[in-house]
C-alpha cells in the first residue's frame, strides 16, 4: 500500500518569516525514485520549501507528508532518521578536514553509523574520484569535486530522499554540467530527489518533472520535456 503513496507531498502549504509570508498555497508531490525539479528567481521561496521539509522551519499552514505521515514540525534530526537528507546551499563543509572526515560527518545517526564503512564503500564506488582524494583537506578540492562531497555525506546517512539547494551555485558552466550529471546518476541508486535551482534550463533537461515558483506562488508544473518545449517557460526562463 505505501508504495502507492508519493514519496513527498506538500499540500496548500503557507510559510512566512514572522509576520511576512513568503511562499502561498504551495502543492508539490515528488513520487517514488522521481527527479523533481523546483525552479525560479531570486528570492522566490524556493530554499523556504525546502527548509520546512527538512524540519528546518515551521509551515504557517499546510501539509508536508513523507509517505502519506504529516512531518511538519518534526525536527531535522528526527527526518533524517525518516531518511531526509538535506544538501544546502553553498555545501557547508569542513574544509580543513579531510575528504574521508567530512563524508564520515553524515553517518551520525544509530544506523548509518553501524554501517559506516559499508556506505563509505558506495560513496567512493559513485565518487572514485573522493576516493582518490579522500586524504586531503575538503578546501583544497575544485568546486565541483566539494559538491560531490556534499552529496556523498548526505548519502551517509542512507537517505531515501535528497532535498538539494542550488547545487550548481558558484560553479564555472562546465562543472554546473559535470554535477548535474552526477545527480541525473543519483537514480541509479534508487534515490529520490528534489532539486531546487535558479538554473532553468539544467535542471529541465535532467529531471523527469518540475515546478516553477514566481514569488512564492506556484506558476507552471509538469513533465520536464514538456516545460522545455514550453513557449511562455522558454520566453520567460529560457531566454528564448
Ligand atoms: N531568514 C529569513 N528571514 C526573513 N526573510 C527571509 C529569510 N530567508 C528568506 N527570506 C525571504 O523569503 C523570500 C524567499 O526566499 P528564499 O530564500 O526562499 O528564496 P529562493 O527562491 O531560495 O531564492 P534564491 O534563488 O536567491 O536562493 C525572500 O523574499 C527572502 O528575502
Ligand atoms: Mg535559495
């Protein structure tokens, strides 16, 4: 049965920053092994969305459920053992600790920590490139190679959903390809992932559907290829 359930649905969800409500009657429903995009501007509510899912913030009214349960207002701690894990922007990580230190950092919970090695093992046979640097400092890596890190310790903690924040940010366009690459081959792993960007145009060419907020309010949804092939998606997004 729950197998018929969405992964994630957020229904009619309100979210303000105290007084000031920045994201408006919002739906999303991410499906099983789906690569869900949710795009648009600066400053349109997008990293909001995702902070709530992951238990970061408190909807203002609303529902998020993980596999039809209501998780709003459950810690962060508490979703990432229900198996959310949060990718954030700007990647936050330890960059004079080691490659191998900061991925062991996503193994905290009972669980991963038990099978910590094994997950190490994933990690480096996804990344064979971590593996290969996993001595030196995270800060002496390229930027694209610090981003494979992000994802690796988020996949430490046996994630069954991927929640990630403009991936892409700072990143020459060669390297925005190189990531978007690796995340396209996330759903080798069977993993489900929510990838918010500003970055229209990647991200409807590597996800199956996706989302387009204009501030705070959900504008377009649909099948990727469809937005792509969109006339008001490409003239408003595109830049065609
Ligand atoms: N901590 C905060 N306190 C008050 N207002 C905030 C806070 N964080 C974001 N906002 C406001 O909420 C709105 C949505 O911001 P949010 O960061 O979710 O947008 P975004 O789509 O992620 O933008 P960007 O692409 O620039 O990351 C903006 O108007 C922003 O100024
Ligand atoms: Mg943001």
């Amino acid at each position: 049965m729950t197998n018929q359930l969405p992964l994630l649905e957020v229904r009619d969800l309100d979210i303000a920053y105290g007084d000031v409500q920045v994201v408006f009657a919002m739906n999303m429903v991410v499906g099983q092994q789906e690569l869900v995009g949710l795009v648009g501007g600066n400053g349109s509510g997008k990293s909001t969305i995702l902070r709530a899912v992951s238990g970061m913030l408190k909807p203002k009214r609303g529902s998020i459920l993980l596999q039809g349960q209501e998780i709003s207002g459950i810690s962060p701690h508490q979703l990432t053992d229900l198996g959310v894990a949060h990718v954030p922007m700007g990647r936050q990580l330890f960059p004079a600790m080691s490659v191998e230190e900061n991925l062991e950092m996503g193994a905290y919970l009972k669980r991963s920590k038990a099978n910590k090695k094994q997950n190490l093992e994933k990690v480096y046979a996804f990344f064979p490139r971590l593996l290969e640097k996993r001595k030196l400092f995270a800060g002496s890596l390229s930027g694209g190679e610090q981003q494979m890190i992000a994802i690796g310790r988020a996949l430490m903690s046996e994630p069954t959903i991927l929640l990630m924040d403009e991936p892409s940010l700072g990143l020459a366009p060669k390297v925005v390809q190189e990531v978007m690459q690796v995340i396209h081959s996330l759903r080798t792993l069977h993993l489900t992932v929510l990838l918010v960007e500003q970055n229209v145009r990647q991200v409807l060419k590597i996800t199956d559907r996706a989302y387009v907020l204009e501030h705070g309010k959900l504008v377009i949804e649909g099948q990727s290829q469809g937005l792509l092939e969109n006339d008001a998606v490409k003239r408003a997004y595109l830049g065609l």
